[in-house]
C-alpha cells in the first residue's frame, strides 16, 4: 500500500525487493535517491526525420551505451518537440527505462551534440559531490536488482522517475563521497582521453590516404563489369561494389602504398564451430558482441562447460594483442565492427559468432591493424560489403582475409598504432577503476544493511 499499487506477485519474490526491505528497515542514515538527486525524462520524441545533411544527429537508447555510438537517424531540430533538454552534458548519469531496465551509464564526449532518446531517465545530483557515489551506487548488483524489482509491463518492461526517485539510498561521509567523485571524475576523463586518440589516429590514417573521390549525385546508379566481378569469390550483390568501396579501393591503388591482403599479416583469420551454451552460476563470463562493443556492460551470463564434451575450450577465449570482428547482425548495427583485446578479456568465454585474428607482431602492430580494419570511412565499408544473406547477414573469414591493408611508412604506422592501442589501454584501464568502484559500493551497502552507518565512520 505504500506508493505504488503493486499486484504482481512476482515484485515480492524478486531479490532486489529484499535488498530494498533491508535497506528501508535500517532505522536512519538513508535517504531515497530523489532528495540527492533529480531524477527526470524528456517528453516522448516527436521529430521529422531527414537526410545527414539536414538534419541533427540522434541515437537510441542502447546506441548511448556504444563504445562508438554512431547516429543511424538524423531530425529537424526546429521540428523536434523540447530538442534542448534532449542533449546530455559530459558526465550525466543515464539509465535505461524501457526493455532492458537499469543500465546505467555515464555520457561522453561522444555523446554532445547529438540529441538522445527519451527512453532513458537522466540523474542529476543536486550536489556536485554526491555525483560519484550515486553513480557508482547505481551500478552496483543491488542497485540493479531493486530496479528490476520495480519494473513493470509484460513484454516490455518500463522504469519510471518515480520509482528511480524512491529507491533508498544510504547516507555517506563527505570523505567517502569525495573519493568516489574523484574515481568517477577519473573514469570519464579516460574515456574521453581515449576517444580523442582513436579521432586522432583515424585523422593521421586519412591523411596518409589523401582524399576519396565521391559520386556527385549518391542516388546515381552504377555498372560493374564482368570481369571485375571475377575471381575466386563471385559476388553478384551490388552492395560488394558501391561507389565508395570502389573509390576508396581506387585511392589504395593511387597513392603508390603496399597494400597486402590480411592473410599475408596474421598469423590466422577464423571462427569457432556453434557450441552448445548452458549458463549457470559458477560458470565463466560469457561476451558475445553485444557486450564487447558497449561501454563496460555488465556481464551476466557465464558458460558452464563440461570439458568432456566440450573438446578443448581454450579456443573459446581470447589473447592480448588479438582482434576480433563481429561476423553476424545487421550492416548497420555491429556486424563488420573490430575491438582489440586485453587482459581484461582474457577471463572470458567469447561467442563463436565472432572472427578471430592473431596479427604477425614481426610484420603489424596491432594497432595500426585495428586502425586500417575500423575506419569509420577507410576500414569497415570495406568489411561490411564482404556481408552476405537478407534477414540475418553475415561474414566469413575466408572474406575477411582478402581485406585490403595498405602499408604506410613505419613512422606513421607506428604513430598510429601507438595512439589506437594507448586508447584501448585507457578504456580497459577504466572499465577496471569502474568495476572496482561498483565493487566497493556494494560492499558498502552490505554494511549497512549490516547495521554500520556509513555517514559517522572515517575509513
């Protein structure tokens, strides 16, 4: 009877309904998150879509949660209902109301400029120093949970502001807040750091490139002849050879640069044979692409193997200096996108729906291969014409093999690489502060549902 009516029987039997009953019986040192914070959500968008050229860049709540977020849908700002408060300022505190509930991410530098969906709920502390502690309290198991427990709907689950606004949070020291405002100020300012370089390596790879040729009109159709359409593989699809593919394999040829297939600078392009996936706790974590290209998701799967017949499972993971291409989905979505690995992903079981490839350190940096594979313009046009198949599009490793890679003086290369591999080193660097602050907060809660006040002690 207390707020909401709620008769789901399920909201009682939820975890996270417990976590909130343990918090909410401690008899002081918390209070619910709206008098921290101020918990609020644009109006339903209502815009006219137009071409890039016209128009406003926007993005949909998961594309928020991109390591790249890239805008698929371009608006008419003058036409957009409320178009100011649809842009986030660096360091605002998101978190996913519709589908899957209580991600909760902070936004970038990305994502300025850029007008985002109304389907996430916007924090704002109304104490700059309690930032830190509400996001990383937001990001803990327990805080999650309780959100959970608080959706409701059937197909889609929904979150709204009044229930972010009452879940209870505990009280913290002015020390303590600090120090997690300092870690969470450290976060951002890595992955802004990151994404700087990346913009940075990618402008020196263009450069070196020099300028691709485009079609005047993009609605002017084009003819391939026969003999280009030759070959070991024949591709019938007209996708294989846009004008820009075209122009920019053209650019390769002109500026007098080594181009060499991938084959000749990996030591291997493939994939994993389909395993059979049962999940369960005390299994091993389990990324698929989904959680490879998003911004530090939490991972909640974890594959429980039976090394009798699983065979050898150390194929299922992954090495450092490793890169990995997502081989399945949608052309406009993740299929053709490249991430490098680290020890971070070392832990994991990777999906098979993903290519692997080992570059030969004595021929490529790592780096500058993933420089040449993801250019947003110069790389993975190039991977994405290799897709095949209508519903769900994929492609093979075999194709992926024959990737151009046009070979720079090794001074540039160098430069390059240095700049892609620090940024991956930067994000894998703040994925881990991220995690151990979420890990902290938790503990701290455990605490207080312990009985310990976290607002009168000093460590």
């Amino acid at each position: 009877m207390r707020g909401d009516r709620r008769l789901e029987g399920d909201v009682y039997l939820t975890s996270g309904y417990g976590v909130r009953l343990a918090l909410e019986t401690q008899p002081a040192g918390w209070v619910p998150l709206g008098q921290l914070a101020r918990v609020w959500q644009p109006g339903r968008l209502k815009g006219i879509q137009v071409g890039p050229q016209y128009g406003t860049p926007f993005l949909a709540a998961t594309q928020v949660f991109d390591l790249r977020p890239v805008p698929r849908k371009f608006l008419a700002l003058e036409r957009t209902s409320d178009a100011t408060n649809r842009f986030l300022q660096t360091g605002t505190i998101v978190v996913t109301c519709s589908g899957n509930v209580g991600r909760t991410v902070l936004s970038l530098d990305t994502h300025e400029g850029i007008l985002i969906s109304h389907d996430l709920l916007r924090v704002v502390p109304f104490e700059e120093a309690q930032w830190g502690w509400i996001y990383s309290y937001l990001r803990t198991p327990q805080g999650r949970a309780m959100m959970n427990a608080a959706q409701y709907g059937h197909v889609i689950k929904h979150l709204e502001v009044a229930h972010l606004e009452a879940l209870p949070v505990p009280k913290v020291t002015v020390a303590l807040a600090a120090h997690f405002t300092e870690q969470v100020n450290a976060v951002v300012a890595m992955r802004n750091r990151a994404h700087a370089l990346v913009t940075e390596a990618e402008g020196l790879f263009a450069q070196a490139i020099g300028p691709i040729e485009q079609s005047a009109d993009p609605e002017t159709g084009f003819s391939v002849s026969l003999k280009q359409m030759g070959g070991k593989r024949l591709r019938l699809e007209a996708t294989f050879y846009t004008p820009h593919s075209s122009a920019v394999l053209r650019r390769f040829a002109e500026v007098g640069r080594t181009v060499e297939p991938l084959s000749q600078v990996a030591e291997k392009v493939w994939w994993i044979t389909r395993f059979k996936r049962v999940f369960g706790e005390g299994g091993v974590p389990y990324m698929s692409a989904d959680e490879i290209f998003a911004q530090n998701a939490t991972i909640t799967k974890k594959v429980l193997v039976d090394h009798e017949n699983a065979g050898d499972t150390a194929e299922y993971h992954v090495k450092a200096g490793w890169l990995v291409m997502a081989c399945s989905g949608q052309i406009y979505g993740l299929n053709g996108s490249v991430a490098l690995m680290t020890k971070n992903h070392e832990k994991a079981f990777f999906s098979h729906d993903l290519i692997r490839i080992i570059p030969k350190l004595d021929t490529i940096r790592p780096g500058y291969l993933f420089a040449a594979l993801s250019h947003p313009t110069l790389g993975r046009p190039l991977v994405k014409r290799y897709a095949y198949g209508t519903s769900i599009p994929h492609i093979e490793p075999a194709d992926v093999a024959t990737f151009p890679v046009v070979r720079l003086d090794e001074t540039t290369e160098n430069t390059i690489a240095d700049r892609m591999e620090e940024a991956t080193s930067l994000r894998a660097e703040a994925d881990m502060l991220e995690n151990h602050l979420a890990a902290e907060a938790e503990a701290l809660l455990d605490r207080f549902i312990a009985g310990e006040r976290l607002d009168e002690f000093s460590s």
